[in-house]
C-alpha cells in the first residue's frame, strides 16, 4: 500500500483515516492550486455578516459552503482551508458526512449521534432525531470548534446542525447552493489551473515526461478541463504505461471525441487497459458496503484469494481508481465521482444473479469474519477453540486485541452491510446470520451498554426482516431487545408498546419463552409507571405460566416481584403474605442466598407495616441464611437493619452491636451500602401504612 493517495475528489492529499460519519482531521496533506478559492474563503470567515450590518448579533456559527461536481477537488479545498485555520479553534475539527457514497442522504439521526460520540457526550440508544441534533447544537454551543459538513445533500442537513454559537465555524460541502441558510458565504470549485493541473499529472508521470513535451501535457489538461479527478486517471494510466507519451494519452482521448464527460472518458480508457479479472474485480467493488473495501470485501466479492485481493487493490490505489485510506489495517475507500462510472459498468456487463451471487459471498465472507472475531474472546471454551482451528487462517485473529482492533476499524462498513442486506430483500437468511454475528461480537468486545446505540440500529433491522418474511419468533426476539434499550434509557411508555407486541408475536409462536419475558417486562414497565395494580396483574399472569410449566425457580422469583409491586401500593398484608411465599419456594428450591434475600425483604415490609418486634426475628432469621449463604454484604444490610429496628425498640446498646458488626464486614463501603438503603426506603414509599389491604 502506498503511504501517499490521490484524493479523486479533489487534489493529492495524503492517505485519510477510515470515513465513517465523523472522523478527526488529518494533519498532514499535499495541496495544490486553488490560492484565490482559499484566499477569499479565509476572508469571508471575518466579513461581516447580514445580522451586523442590521444591527443584530449573529445568532449562529458563520457558514462557508464550497460548491461543486464531485471530482472538481472540492472536498480537498474545504478540508486544505480547514487545515489553515484549524488553530483558531481550540477544541478541534470535526468531519460529517452528510451522504452515502451512491448520494443516498444519511439519516439525521446516525450523523448527529456519531458527533455526539466524537466530542464525547453519551447519546442514549434509540433517541429521536431531533433530540440528538439538539444535543449537537448545545455540545458545541460552548466550545470554539470546526464542523465539516461533507457531500451536504440539501440545506436542512445542514441547518439542524448548525451550533448557536459565533465561536464556531461550519464548512460545508455541496453540489449547490444551500438555499434557506441565512449568511452563507459560497465558494464554487471549477478545474484546476494549468500550473497546478501539470504538477498534478507530474507526480504520477515524473516531470521528465512533462518537461519534454510540455505542449502535449497542456493538451492534455485542457482536455480534462483541469478536472483532478481526470487527471489522477489520466496520470495512473501514463505511471503504468511508461513508454507511452503524454501526447499518446491526448491522442486517444481526441479520438473518442466528446462522447460523455472527460471523466467518464479516461475511466473507459483506463479500465479497457485491465486484465479482465481485474476489470471485474473493480466493478464488484461497486457493491462494497459504504463504500468501504478491505481485502476480505474484494476477495469475497470476487471469489479470490485475499492475497490476491490485496494485491489488486493496491494496483487500483495506484491507478487512481481507489483511495487509501489510513487505517491500522489495509482499507480502502471507492472514490464517490466513480461509483457511479463502476455502477453503469457493472450494470451493463455483469448478469443479476452473477451479482447476487458476489452479495451473498461477501456477507458469507464477513459472517465468518465475526464469528471468528467473537470465538477468539471465548479462550475458555474448548468448543470454540476447534471452531478456530477449522477457519482458514486468513479468517484467524492473533488474540482478541486484534478482534477487538478489526471490529471498531470495520464497524461502519458492517453496520453498512448489515443495512444493504436487509434493504436487498433477497438474502434475507444471510442478512439474519449476519445481524446475529454482529450482535454477539459487539457485546463480546464493547459490551451492551457501550455497544447500545449500534445495537438497536441492528435490533430495528432484525424486526424489518421478521416483519416482511412473517417470523413472529425473531420478531417478538427484536421487539423485546429494542425494548430493553428503550426502557435503559428512560422511555419507558415506548418500552410498554413494544412488550404488548412481543407478547403478541410470542403467542403467535407459541414460543413460551418469549411470552413468559414479555408478559414480566409488561409488567416491569408498569411499575417504573407506578401503576402497581397492572404491574401485580401481570405478574401475576407470569407466575401462572411459570407454574404451569413446573419452572419453580422462576416462580419462585416471580413471587418477590408480586410482592414488591404489593408493597410500593401500599398492601403490606398481600405483600407480606407473598413474601412468605417466595420464602417458601426458595427453601423448596434449595436456593439459600435466595432465600436470605427474600427474608430479608419479609422483615423490611414488617418494619413498614408496624411490626418491628416480627421484623426483628425475621431479621434475625436472614442473617443466619445470609451466613450461610456466605453473602456478607447482605448481612451487613441486615446488621443495619437490625440496629435501626434496636433503637426504635429503645435498645441502643444492642443497636451499636450490630452497627459495628456491619462495620467490621464492609469497612470503607459502609457509607455507599447506607446510602442503598436510604433510596430503597425512599423508592418503598407508599401511600397507605395499613398492615392489611
């Protein structure tokens, strides 16, 4: 892989970082021309704007748009002016990507919560849209910071994010003008000038071919209009063929004539010139998820070994026909000017089901990838150790680092894949397995609540999948997961809705285990609700499902939750008489931490219902279960717990006893223990302190 690459959308630039929504900027690059462009570019961020001139402070950051067709450099010239400045702006640059590679806009909702992620501020799972591009604007409302808005598909994308601050700066990027944005300061990108178009094409011919024929290489410039991303082409075609002359190349793009776009001219040149295996590799390459090609992407798409894949794409870089990117691992990115070019390409000399088929051993390819990916965490499994040894070696990791490495650098090309999959329709059973590999190894390395927000993106795909192909399984499944995440982040009446449907395509199923987790997170919501009626009801219902089935641990568990929902209305009596209930069925279980926790709660709604002396030997009895049950921060809490009931029985000395006893077991946790208690008693205030309902 080269160190340098050639930016087709613009100027030669130095190799990027991987192009996910957000990325931080490169420091280093190559630039060439475009001196007017930055001049009056740095001078509008000091001009004075509308609102000045009328008397009013500027309500929002100054907008700079750089206009222009893709391939005229103007993602280059916004990212060199940027780089000029970024020094004013102590808290960093920051880049967006408002569209996809093919020109798809990207969802408010995906670009705002990556930049949330960029400057450090958790966004919760499954957030609206609006709400997290207003938690953007008020990130950067108290920073001095650079927003580049890249490939802006309308002025809207734009606009909800722009920060109401005049300490910011926001450079946006667009085929046109941004219409309904107040004060926007437009610079529009044509083709380069001659001087800087001839030392373009030089650093991929060398200056000797320029310099000995200099009219032919001012030919040729003229010929690509100074379009960058032509003359890159034009310059990796003459880098490959070095006893051609330039005035060779000139030649044959005269002899085609004005037939279409330079552009798409010197592409037609360039790939007529390939072996065919590596004109239908490039062509598959249009299929790459977001854009994004790594070697096991090309090797999949194509049917080649990797190696041969990553040989390939390096032979592309230098053609100009990829762009390297700077990534810990080999990564390669499809310039946005030529997918299109590839797209008609592919179109036009590749069958469907030739296509299908490269879709389907791709996601194949990167299946195996994460199951690989997640096995290397399971060292203790002797299960998962044979499935390693039979992969490939070239689908091996070397440790879990590694895994780990590969999975944070590729997460927006397999996020982008698992999307692709689902919207294709056609791979359905595929899209599925590939979904559930990317679940199970983002938990295996950045655990759900990291993972959550990636989570319930996959989570909404899995559902779209249930819902079109009918499978009230993986249908309740997805419905219960996104779910969870709503009520984690404190939408809990959407939570609601969503267990109603799980419950519902549970019993479609027949699958009692998704009915029997539905039916307890329904009522698990209604008591975050303090609706404590419906919540017991539900138990209720789930306890009798439990019991039906002869599944005694989980009644078991059921009847402490019953009681807890008895206990935060107020019933102490119904409460107090489930609590024994659940004391029982533990004791039958043979469950003796469970059971000292249940005894525990038994001797707490003793106390609120008025019985201290009950409370006491209940408490009494717990620790000697919490004893034996080798719990010692449970009988800590009962120790505390005694004390408390000791002193309103007007037995200090016997209270201090216990006190001490929790002491001696915690120690420095004491006080955090105390402050558990504190709020379990605040969350059990009720409404009535009658001991019978």
């Amino acid at each position: 892989m080269t160190e340098q690459a050639v930016d087709t959308d613009g100027t030669q630039v130095a190799a990027t970082g991987p192009d996910p929504a957000v990325e931080s900027f490169p420091t280093e690059r190559l630039f060439l021309g475009r001196t007017r462009e930055l001049k009056e570019l740095q001078a509008d961020i000091e001009r004075v704007g509308l609102d000045t001139l009328g008397g009013r402070a500027a309500p929002r950051a100054r907008v700079l748009l750089v206009a222009g067709k893709p391939g005229y450099g103007r993602t280059a010239l916004a990212e060199e002016l940027v780089r000029r400045v970024a020094h004013r702006y102590p808290d960093g640059v920051l880049r967006a990507r408002l569209s996809a590679p093919d020109g798809t806009p990207v969802p408010g909702e995906r670009t705002a919560r990556d930049l949330l992620t960029a400057l450090g501020t958790a966004a919760p799972a499954g957030a609206a849209e609006d709400d997290l591009t207003a938690e953007v604007r008020a990130a950067l409302s108290t920073r001095r910071a650079v927003l580049l808005l890249d490939d802006a598909a309308d002025a809207e994308q734009v606009d909800v994010l722009l920060p109401d601050t005049t300490r910011c700066l926001v450079v946006a990027v667009s085929d046109g003008p941004l219409t309904g944005i107040p004060g926007v300061r437009p610079c529009t990108v044509g083709g380069l000038d001659t001087k800087a178009a001839l030392e373009l094409l030089g650093r991929y011919t060398g200056s000797v071919r320029i310099t000995v024929d200099p009219r032919a290489a001012e030919g040729l410039v003229e010929i690509c209009a100074g379009q960058p991303a032509a003359l890159v082409l034009a310059g990796g075609w003459l880098a490959h063929r070095p006893k051609s002359a330039v005035s060779d190349l000139a030649k044959q793009l005269h002899a085609d004539g004005d037939d279409g776009p330079v552009l798409g001219r010197v592409f037609r040149l360039v790939l007529a010139d390939l072996p065919a295996a590596a004109a239908r590799m490039l062509r598959l390459l249009s299929l790459a998820p977001a854009g994004l090609v790594d070697p096991h992407i090309a090797s999949g798409l194509a049917g080649c070994s990797v190696e041969t894949a990553r040989a390939a794409l390096d032979d592309f870089v230098g053609l100009g026909l990829l762009r390297a990117v700077e990534s810990p691992l080999p990564e390669y990115e499809v310039p946005g000017c030529l997918l299109p070019l590839l797209r008609a390409r592919t179109a036009a000399e590749d069958r469907p089901a030739e296509l299908q088929l490269a879709r389907a051993r791709m996601l194949e390819r990167t299946v195996r990838l994460l199951q690989s990916c997640r096995a290397i965490t399971e060292t203790d499994s002797p299960q998962a150790r044979e499935r390693l040894l039979a992969m490939p070696r070239a689908l091996r990791f070397a440790d879990p680092r590694a895994a780990a490495e590969w999975l944070r650098v590729r997460q927006p090309a397999l996020l982008a894949a698992a999307r692709l999959a689902v919207a294709d329709g056609e791979l359905d059973t595929l899209a599925r397995r590939l979904m559930s590999a990317l679940v199970r190894a983002l938990v295996a390395h950045f655990g759900t609540q990291a993972a959550a927000a990636d989570l319930y993106c996959v989570h909404q795909l899995v559902l779209d999948v249930a819902e079109r192909r009918d499978l009230p399984r993986e249908k309740a499944a997805a419905l219960l997961n996104l779910a969870d995440l709503d009520a984690r982040t404190g939408r809990t009446a959407d939570a609601l809705v969503r267990y109603r449907a799980a419950l519902d395509a549970g019993r479609a199923a027949n699958d009692p285990y998704a009915t029997g987790r539905a039916m307890e997170s329904v009522a698990g919501a209604h008591l975050e609700l303090g609706d404590y009626d419906r919540a017991a009801d539900w138990y209720g219902r789930a306890l009798a499902q439990r019991l039906a089935r002869d599944e005694r641990t989980d009644a078991a568990r059921l009847y402490g939750r019953i009681a807890t929902a008895h206990t935060y209305a107020g019933r102490y009596g119904e409460a107090l008489r489930t609590w024994r209930s659940a004391v029982t069925a533990h004791r039958r279980n043979g469950d003796v931490a469970a059971q000292a926790r249940a005894l525990s709660e038994l001797a707490r709604v003793q106390e609120y219902a008025g019985r201290p002396e009950e409370s006491l030997r209940t408490c009494q009895e717990a620790v000697e279960w919490a004893r034996r049950a080798e719990d010692v921060r449970l009988q800590a809490a009962l120790h505390l717990r005694l004390a408390d009931t000791l002193e309103r029985l007007g037995d200090p000395a016997a209270a201090r006893l216990h006190r001490g006893a929790a002491e001696r077991m915690l120690g420095d946790e004491l006080q955090e223990l105390e402050a558990d208690r504190e709020h379990d008693a605040n969350a059990c205030e009720t409404r009535s302190t009658s001991s019978e309902d």
